[in-house]
C-alpha cells in the first residue's frame, strides 16, 4: 500500500479535489460588489442618445463605462423611475440603468450621474 504509485494515485485525487475546491469557492459571487442606478434622459447620457432597442443601449452603456476603465459585471434597464412629460435632452425617460460593479468603482460611477 505505501508502494510509490499508490502515493502518487492518492496525491493525483487530492490535488484534483483541491482544485475543484479553489475553482468553486472562485465561482462564487464577491461581496464587494454593488448596485448603482442611473435615471435615463432622452439625450444627455454620456454615452449618448435613446436608441430604440433596450439591448443596443444595454451594448452602448457598456461600451462607454468600458472606454472610462470602469468594469460592469451586470446591467439592466427597467421601468420605474419618474417620467418627465418634456423632450429636451435633461428630461428623464422613466427607465433606470441599474449596474452592478465592484464598490471600488462607485467614485467613477457617481462622477457620470450614477447613485445608489
């Protein structure tokens, strides 16, 4: 049993499940990472207009805060912010931006409009 193949089969197994280890406690979420919200404006975003398709603004928001260095892990637009019956560019949608990132990026994210 103490023969030096079976060591080497044993330490194969343990090192195997050691790694299963590292790799799922990785997988799990941080939990330094946060939600921000974002009230839509028809045309004075950063990253610029109203375009038609949730997925295609989802795409460009991404694309801005990405070209700022800021790492998104989450977005979502949704309803339930104030919808304000005017079209000049500050006037909000009625749709939030919500993006989950690490808390380092709060400070970045509050300099372009983003709150808690």
């Amino acid at each position: 049993m103490n023969s030096p193949h079976y060591k080497i089969k044993v330490f194969s197994k343990l090192l195997v499940f050691a790694c299963g280890v590292a790799l799922f406690n990785n997988c799990e979420e941080s939990d330094d990472r946060i939600w921000l919200w974002y009230a839509e404006t028809y045309c004075s975003d950063p990253w610029g207009e109203v375009s038609a398709a949730e997925e295609v603004r989802e795409q460009e928001i991404l694309q801005f805060l990405k070209s700022e260095g800021i790492n998104v892990f989450q977005i979502e637009i949704m309803d339930g912010g104030t919808v304000e019956h005017c079209r000049a560019c500050h006037c909000t949608t009625g749709k939030l931006i919500k993006c989950r990132l690490r808390d380092t990026e709060v400070g970045s994210m509050k300099a372009i409009g983003f709150f808690k």
